[in-house]
C-alpha cells in the first residue's frame, strides 16, 4: 500500500508539470470535504446490507464493532477485484461468524454492487461505444456465479470432488470453497435478491451524484443523466482491468469520458483526481483507522448463543 500510494502521487506530480491540475484542486478543497460524509453515508448502507444478510443467519454483532469490521476491509480495497476486504474474515471470525459466511457474503454483495454499477453505468453509454461488451462480461460472470451456486448437484459434485485431493493444503481450499458455494447458495432468495441491489444502488448512486457535485464545483457542465453514469462507467472499466484498485485506469477512463463531452483533459484529469481522493484514497484512510483499532482491541464478548451459531 505505501509503494502504491508513492506511485500514485508521483504520477500526479507528473501530470501536473505545467497544467495548474493541483491549483484546481486546491480551489475545491471545500467542496472535497463536504464529499467525505455523503461517502461515509454509502458505506452505512453498505454495511447495513452485510448486517442484514448475517442476520439472516442468526448473528447480532454489536454496531461498533460490526461497523469497525467491515470498515477494516477497506484498508485493503485496492487490489484486483477488491480481493483485499476479505480481511474482513479475519475480524468477524472473532465475533462468531465463520469465514466461509464472510467469504460468500463479500462475493454475494461484490456481484450485486457489479449488477448496480452496470445499470448507472448505462447512462453514460453515449461516450463509451463498446458498453455492451463490458456489460456481455459482466452479466455471464455474475449469472455462472449464482448458476452454480444454485445448482444442487453441481455442489455435491465438488464436495466429493475435494474429498479425492491428495495435497492437504489443496483439499482444505476446495472444501473451504465448497462450503463458501453453499452459503452463498442461501443468499439467492428473493428477499436478498432485491435488498441488496436496492442498498448497492442508494450507495453508488451517492458516489454518482458526488461525482457529479464535484465537477459543478469546478465548473463543468455536464448532461446529468450522463453524468451520473461516468464514474460507475470508469469504476467498472477499472475493476476488469484488474489493476490493483483500478488505480490509474480509472482516472483515465474519466478523462477520456469528459474529453468526449468538450472537457479539457487539465479540468478532466482534476475531477477524476478529486472523486478518487474522496472515494478511494479515504476509504483507504478510514480502512486503514478501522483496521488498526481491530488489531488493538482485546477479544470480543459475544451475544448470548452467538458462538454457537456462529459454528467458531
């Protein structure tokens, strides 16, 4: 993380020689402020969706250190796929959840943020011709993931399938991920099929309109509804780049984007500079707080049962 967050401010000095981006940012620093507790917002929704699908199962975590759990995962985001936020396992299987319910939960909630990234990412489809190959990928990728999740006979299969491995350490991550896939399974029900979108699209769509904000702040006028779908567009393009974070990728879709609406790539490269410090570098910050006060704190004191049904 420290080298990446050295590579990624070298890269800004660089981009910066003789264009005035960081001038313009420091103009808006008010408005970048202002941004921080309308993000913080999405992520309590965010993790009021992964409260309400552990409830499902019986688990009653403390809000505080629920929240701080989840917010720890944040630390980590920037790695491909946001693989890093299965950190999270480590600090919910101190408070009785066991890891393979964090495991789908965190794959259950990454796909349906894709689904809701998708759909706000249509409306930018007017400066980003080739959508719908991004769209082909991402529906057959998140579709086999809840066929086979959902396919009884396919789980059997693979449970006997990973008893037959001859390596140990193998044998352990095929039933681990066995017993994820049938977690994951209770998670395709139409209660949390609906939620979860829902709670995904209140969240990112927050993200949207601040991105939206922060370009009026620096004076770009934007069609709205295009607007709207830019940054959800740039975040999915950097996600299957699979750069770690989407760093760099990202920026860079946004600036293109903004070029195909008359924006000047120095006003371009300041907006996408501007949402990722708002978006990305403080979840990374408040990530990194949450996860510090996790590895300080002592142990857990569990609900009355929860040990139990958390299987710990």
């Amino acid at each position: 993380m420290v080298l990446l967050c050295a590579g990624y401010a070298g890269a800004l000095w660089w981009i910066d020689r003789g264009n005035g981006m960081f001038l313009r940012l420091a103009q808006i620093w008010p408005a970048l402020v202002l941004a921080m507790p309308v993000v913080l917002l999405s992520f309590l929704v965010r993790y009021w969706r992964w409260d309400w699908l552990l409830r499902r199962h019986g688990h009653r975590l403390r809000m505080a250190d629920g929240l701080t759990a989840y917010l720890a995962g944040f630390a980590l985001t920037a790695t491909p796929g946001k693989a890093g936020e299965l950190l999270r396992i480590r600090y919910f299987a101190r408070m009785g959840v066991r890891p393979e319910r964090s495991f789908a939960t965190f794959v259950f909630e990454r796909a349906s943020d894709l689904l809701v990234i998708l759909l706000l990412s249509l409306l930018a489809s007017r400066v980003f011709p080739a959508l719908g190959v991004l769209a082909a990928i991402v529906l057959v990728f998140v579709g086999a993931l809840f066929a086979l999740a959902a396919w009884p006979d396919g789980l059997r299969w693979s449970e006997r399938a990973a008893q037959r491995i001859a390596w140990q350490w193998l044998r352990r991550m095929a039933r681990f991920a066995t017993g994820a896939a049938h977690e994951l399974r209770h998670c395709l029900d139409g209660s949390s099929l609906v939620r979860s979108p829902l709670a995904g699209l209140a969240a990112w769509g927050a993200t949207s309109v601040t991105f939206l904000w922060i370009c009026s702040q620096l004076g770009l006028s934007l069609p709205t509804l295009v607007g709207l779908g830019i940054y959800p567009l740039a975040m999915l393009i950097g996600a299957l780049s699979f750069v770690p974070g989407g760093v760099g990728t990202t920026e860079l879709a946004i600036v293109l984007m903004l070029e195909r609406l008359g924006i000047p790539s120095v006003d371009g490269w300041a907006a996408a500079v501007a949402i990722r410090l708002v978006t990305l570098w403080f979840a990374i910050a408040v990530g990194a707080l949450a996860m510090l006060r996790m590895e300080l704190r002592g142990p857990f004191q569990l609900p009355e049962g929860q040990a139990r049904e958390g299987g710990t």
